[in-house]
C-alpha cells in the first residue's frame, strides 16, 4: 500500500479543496419585452414579464 512521503500543507490541501477554480460568470439574457439584461428563466426584475405575460406589477 503506497504510504505518502511528506506531510501536505494545509495551504495546499485547502487549494486542492477549494472550488474557486470552478466558479463561472452568470449567464445573462436580454428581456424581450424591454430589452434590460436579465438572468434566464427568471422574471425580468425591470419591467415584471416573463415569458410575455405580466407577472409583477410595476409602476411606470
């Protein structure tokens, strides 16, 4: 059974762990009906639609 030489830091253990790596940047969309960027599959937060149907109410 293979036995490990040296003792691994704790610094390199943690940056073996980490997942900082494996981030990615959010996928963005443009709302059709206003044209504001907005997260897909999500409610546009500017005008309330989604989908083309009004689902939040907001003020003008």
């Amino acid at each position: 059974m293979a036995v490990p030489k040296r003792k691994v830091s704790k610094a390199r253990r943690d940056k073996r762990r980490s997942s900082v790596w494996k981030l990615k940047q959010p996928a963005f969309c443009k709302c059709p009906h206003c044209g504001e960027l907005m997260v897909p599959h999500r409610v546009c937060g500017n005008c309330g639609y989604y989908k083309g149907v009004e689902v939040l109410k907001k003020d003008a």
